[in-house]
C-alpha cells in the first residue's frame, strides 16, 4: 500500500516540480528568492513589479496551459493506440489536427484571427472527427480499420482546403501566422485561455475512468464482449474523451506533433501494457515532457524556437527505433 502510495505522490508531483522549475528559467533572469517571495506573496510584496509580471502573468499561465496540453495529447494517444489496437497511431489520428488546423486558418483569413482562433479550431476539429465516423460507417466490416481510413480521408481533405487558405492569405500578415500556428507554440498562453482546460479535463476523465475497459477492448472485439463489455459504448466514451482533450489542446497551442506517439511508448516502457497504470503515467509524463521543452524552446536562443520543431526533432528518431522494433507487426 505505502509503494502504490508513493508511486502515485510521485506522478502527480512530478508535473508540479515541472512547472514550478519553469518559474525560475527564462532569458530574463529573476532570482530564486524573487521567485519564491512573488510566489508566497502573489506578487503584491512590492520590489520589482515587472518580475511579478513574468512570473505570474508569463511563466506561470504558459507551464500550467503546456502541463495540460501535454497530458491531454499523450493520454489521447495511449487510448487510440489501445482502442485501435495499433502502436503507431497517435492523437491526430481521426483528422483533429488538420481539422483544427483549417478552423484556425479560416479565422485567421475571414477575421484577422485573434479569438476566433480558439473557437473555430476547436469546432472544426470536433467536425473533423464527426466526418471521419461518418466516412468510416460507409463501409462497416471492420470499424477501427474504417475508422481510421475516414480520418485519413478527412485529414486529407482539410489539409487541401488549409492550403487553398494559405493561397489566398496576405503574404505579409495572415500567411506567417497560419505558418506559425502550424508550428505550435505556447507563447500566447494566458489566463483567458484557461476555458480550454474545461474540454481537456472533460476528455481526459472520460479516458482515465474507461482506463480498464481500454485494456478490455486491445484484446478485440469478442474478447471483451465475452468480459461484459459493452464494446460500442466504451469505445464512443473513449474515442471521444480522446478527440475532446486534444481539440482542447490544438486549439490553444497549435499542432504540436509526436507527444500522442512517442509519450505512450515511454510509458508502457516504465508502467507495462496495462491501462490502468500506463493512462495515469501517460498523463504525468505528458505534463512534465512538454513543460520541459517549453523551457528549452524559449531559453536555447535568443528568439524562442515553435515548440512543434522540437517534438518532432524528438520524435523523428524514436518513430525509426518504433518500426524497426515492432517490424510492422502491430503489438508485441
């Protein structure tokens, strides 16, 4: 009991010293005490009030929103990998991504972005995912493998309208931020987009109470019915748990690739195959991975590098050791 206790203190505290470490790393210097006092103090002790500002309106809002960001993807992609039975999917899988995409390029087109953003993102992700089920039902025999064919076709599909909107945009003001956007960032992070933690948190306790039906349903479809499960509800519950934390989450920080495939990897190498663990770890090792970039994308250069580029730099090599390990086999 006192081991499960500690293991569990230790996955929910690690997301916190994640956060807390980036209120005192950044290419402005405030020192440890600074912190510290803004911290117990709420920045209201007096000293240096541009300080409290980097603090408590910069760092604090951008780790929190990056802490949640990185959960909800990595969680996400351990739910598809198990419901798809597929190691290599990952979050974007269903065209949320590209859906996403579209809606904040449309935005960003039509009404000079803004938050708009936000909004359309997050509607054209969820629509996205609505039309790949819709795609996917034309032809019934086997429901993951359609499913994932319609978010192909999806993704493809607004991946063709995203650039017919890059076409179109002013190449001096619209076309660099759609660029931008692409790449993900967490720069833009504040208090007023903390609406966005409502889906996230919504969509990660739909994924962490199905947390052992996932396991019910990676052994197929007979197997888990013959555990009771009821295979077509769980598998909507958590499809779309999954679905509504990373539309939460691409809509606030812009695509940001490779967490949702390489995170559950991770996980399963410290937790094992089963859900019940690998979910809550997911989400720790989420949190503190994309804290830990954000740090390193805004304080290895002078200029603050999209956090995307290095996810994917990341991401790119542990995807070659993922096919050669499996050997396209599927699970191991």
């Amino acid at each position: 009991m006192t081991g499960r206790i500690s293991r569990a203190a230790v996955l929910w505290l690690a997301p916190v010293f994640c956060i807390a470490l980036s209120l005192f790393l950044g290419r402005y210097p405030i020192s440890f005490s600074r912190v510290i006092g803004d911290m117990i103090s709420g920045g209201s002790a007096g000293g240096n009030a541009y300080d409290s500002f980097i603090v408590w309106q910069l760092r604090l809002p951008r780790a929190v929103m990056g802490a949640f960001v990185g959960a909800a993807l990595a969680v996400s992609g351990t739910a598809f990998q198990g419901v798809f039975r597929n190691p290599l999917v990952n979050s974007g899988i269903l065209g949320v991504s590209n859906g996403a995409g579209f809606g904040a390029a449309l935005a960003i087109v039509a009404f000079g972005g803004g938050i708009y953003i936000y909004g359309f993102a997050f509607l054209f992700a969820i629509l996205a995912v609505v039309l790949a089920y819709l795609a996917g039902r034309i032809y019934d025999s086997a429901p993951n493998v359609t499913l994932v064919l319609g978010g192909v076709v999806i993704s493809s599909f607004f991946t063709a309208l995203t650039s017919i909107l890059r076409y179109i945009a002013d190449p001096y003001s619209q076309l660099p931020s759609i660029t931008f956007w692409f790449m993900g960032s967490l720069a833009s992070s504040s208090y007023q987009q903390f609406v966005a933690l409502i889906p996230i948190v919504a969509g990660m306790g739909m994924i962490y109470v199905s947390r052992w039906r996932i396991n019910a349903l990676s052994m197929g479809e007979k197997e888990a019915i013959a555990l009771g499960v009821n295979t077509k509800l769980y598998k909507i519950l958590i499809v779309g748990g999954a679905t509504l934390a990373t539309a939460g989450a691409v809509c606030v920080s812009g695509v940001i690739g490779w967490v949702g495939l390489v995170i559950p990897h991770i996980g399963r190498m410290l937790a094992g195959n089963d859900n019940t663990r690998l979910v809550p770890v997911s989400i720790s090792l989420g949190a503190c991975f994309l804290v830990l970039i954000d740090i390193v994308a805004r304080t290895i250069t002078s200029s603050e590098i999209p956090i995307g580029i290095l996810t994917a730099l990341i991401g790119t090599p542990f995807f070659v050791f993922l096919l050669k390990k499996t050997k396209g086999g599927g699970w191991k």
